[in-house]
C-alpha cells in the first residue's frame, strides 16, 4: 500500500458508523479496546442522522442491550410506538374476511416497564443511530474518523492494515467491516455473496390518518404490491401516524415519487383501502432497492463481516437491526473469550460458526416466504390464502413465531 499521510493504530478498527458498527464499537470499548471507526460520512451527519423513512422493530433482548449499554436513554420514549399485535394477510378480499389473516400477539401477563403487552418496540432508525452516536462519544474510548474512506485493507501475520482516500494509514489486530450490504471492503477482499435481486424498490415514508392503529403492524401482500404498515408514535397534530412500506417495480415506485402530495395521498388511500381512513403523507418520500446479501464467508485473516455486509435481510421480517445487533455481540464474546489477540483465526472461526448458524436458516425461510407471497398467478393466490388460514389455527407454530419475534429469552 501506497502511504503519503500519518500512521494511525488502534487494537480493533471498524469500517461504517452505522447501528452495527457504533454497537460493535461501543462493547469492545466497553471491554477495553481501542477502537477507530472509519465512516466517510461527516461528523454532523453522523452524529445527527437526518430522517431516512426506515422504522425498526426492535425485540426485548434488543432494547434490553441498549438499556444495558447506556443507549436507550438517548431515545425520546414520546417517538418509540409498542408493537402490540403483527398482522399478516394476502389478497384484495382479505379486509373482508378477518379469518384470513394471520395474527400474533404477545402472551398475556408480560411484565413490562409500561404496562403494555407488545411483542416489541418501534422507533426510528435515525434517532437510533443519534442514540448510538451519543453513547459512543460518552463512552471515550472510541476515535471516530469521519469523512474518510477506506481504500485498500489487507490482514496478514498479526496486523488488518488500512489505507484511507487521504493517504493515511491504520493498523490494528482486526478490521471489521461494517460498511453495508454492498460493503467494498467484503467485494475487494474477494469474499463472494448470496445476492437475491427481486427487481422491486421499496418507498418507505409517514402517513397521517384519522383512524387509530392500535398498535398493529400490517404485512399485506396484496395482488401487485406489498404493503407495509408499521405503527409510530402519535405527536401533537391530530390525527394518528403509520409507516408506509410500498413495494413495487421500479418504473412505479418511480411515477409515485414524482406526484404532487395531493395526488399521492388519493393514492396511497386507495392502496389501502381506506381502512386507516384518509392518508395524507407527513415525511421525505424514501427509496430503496430491494435486494438480499448473504455472504459466503464472514471472516477472513485479520477481518470479520457484520452487519448488512454479513447478511442483508428482506424488510418483511422487520429483523435486520437485531440481528445485527446480535452479530456484533457474537463478535465481541469471541473475543472476550480469546487469549488477548481479537483477530486471532480462531476467534473469528468461532464468530463466523456461530453468526451463520443464527442467521443462515431465516435468511433461507424469509426469502422463500417473501418469493412465495409475491408471487401472483394464481394457483400461488390460493396456496397463499390457505397457508396463512393454517398458520392461524396451528397454536404451537403461532407461539413459536411469537417467541421468536419477541426474543426475551436472551440475556442482553
């Protein structure tokens, strides 16, 4: 590598200031490393995110490790909305016939701090990251390199090296790449991917509308589109709030961006039948393609994958930040358990073993649910809608999911 700046060394260096990155620095920080995060993001973008649309479903193991960690405090209890109840249908008839949704609830007698049943919380992934951001900064003992982009990296003997666009160099005993689901540093390492291009784009956004949600978030695979409606906090102005999550092709999702607020909110209402009432859009209208990214390996000599770079989730699962959450903290007591060297190939062999045992089963089932219900000939319509009437009435597969989707029997 080609070095014409300073020299920077820390004992782990972390590429991307996301969720993951910050929540992977802030426990190895906390465990007494060094930490440098790379992001080639500014400082005032990092440490005020701006509204990105995306609403994130965290599970009580996961708003636990943010308590723990000293995170949860630094987000607005007023802007985190209780999941109460999650609503899965499929076709134009199901609002006609309730018998065909499917539904699940959090179990009766929860002890929760307010006193409301919820399979888990809803809060807005840019004030997680100011959340996180925060914490970090408090913490001291992590240096973020902001504006500044990794180059090249290599790991060899006992030393990650990374070259930086100004020309400075960073060593450290580990590089851990949580740069994205087209993460650079995973493609330029050589590290292949699952990658599954449904050629969609998802729009997310807010809606206000007169009716109350209840605490219900809607996964909606209607004929043409799925819908998303994922329940926020109620503000001051009338009325309640939802997030919008429309995915369609490109070329629609295209034309709905460009319509005046008028024309959209006539038909937003009219994609979802009106049963929140009039939709009137509140926020940025934001876009993203719809692509999943399962990396064919998660480590490397002297590097380890998390985060999106590791696995890319479908959004219907409303997961990707748990799991990401969870494989830094994988990540983290692999190398708590080590013998004093974090990039050791044991550790990461441990890490790697562990991450894709957790992850590689849901990855699998939510992409075949998600190809299965977006599929619309029609004897698929049918298999849908009888799928979904069995899942209803089978009780343990229903408790299953619950435990799952709640995820309280992990210690944060």
């Amino acid at each position: 590598m080609t070095r014409t700046g300073s020299t920077l060394g820390f004992d782990i260096t972390i590429a991307g200031a996301g969720p993951a990155g910050l929540a992977c620095a802030l426990s190895l920080a906390e465990s007494g490393w060094r930490v440098g995060v790379i992001d080639p993001a500014p400082d005032t973008a990092l440490s005020a995110p701006s509204f990105d649309g995306r609403e994130i479903a965290l599970t009580h193991h996961s708003r636990s490790w943010l308590q723990t960690h000293d995170v949860w405090r630094h987000i607005p209890s007023e802007c985190v909305s209780p999941l109460k109840t999650a609503r899965i249908e499929t076709g134009q008839e199901a609002p006609d016939h309730p018998s065909g949704a499917l539904l699940f609830r959090a179990p009766a007698g929860q002890d929760l701090d307010d006193a409301t049943e919820a399979l888990g919380y809803l809060a807005p992934n840019h004030l997680i990251r100011t959340a996180l951001h925060r914490a970090v900064q408090a913490q001291g003992k992590v240096s973020i390199l902001s504006g500044r982009s990794v180059a090249r990296s290599s790991g060899t003997g006992d030393v990650a090296t990374v070259l930086l666009d100004d020309g400075s160099l960073v060593e450290s005993a580990l590089l851990v790449a949580a740069d994205g689901r087209f993460s650079r540093i995973r493609q330029s390492r050589g590290i292949g991917a699952i990658v599954h291009d449904f050629g969609k784009v998802i729009m997310v956004c807010r809606m206000r509308h007169p009716e109350p949600h209840d605490g219900v978030a809607l996964q909606w695979f209607d004929e043409g589109q799925t819908i998303a409606l994922l329940p926020v906090a109620d503000d001051d102005q009338p009325g309640h709030l939802s997030s919008l999550v429309l995915t369609l092709a490109p070329a629609e999702i295209a034309a709905l961006k460009q319509l005046d607020k008028a024309a959209f909110d006539e038909d937003i209402t009219r994609r979802t039948q009106g049963r929140l009432g009039p939709m009137s859009l509140e926020s940025a209208r934001c876009t993203y393609p719809l692509k999943t990214v399962f990396a064919h390996r998660f480590q490397a000599p002297r590097l380890a994958l998390i985060g999106d770079a590791a696995v890319g989730m479908h959004p219907i699962t409303a997961h990707g930040f748990n799991l990401g959450l969870k494989g830094q903290s994988i990540l983290s007591e692999e190398i708590a358990l080590g013998d004093a060297d974090p990039g050791a190939p044991d550790v990461l062999r441990r890490f790697e073993r562990r991450h894709r045992r957790a992850t590689a089963p849901l990855f699998a089932a939510t992409n075949g649910i998600a190809s299965l219900y977006t599929h619309d000939a029609k004897p698929v319509l049918a298999l849908r809608r009888a799928g979904l009437a069995l899942a209803e009435r089978l009780t343990p597969f229903k408790s299953l999911v619950t435990g799952f989707l709640m995820d309280r029997d992990h210690a944060a």
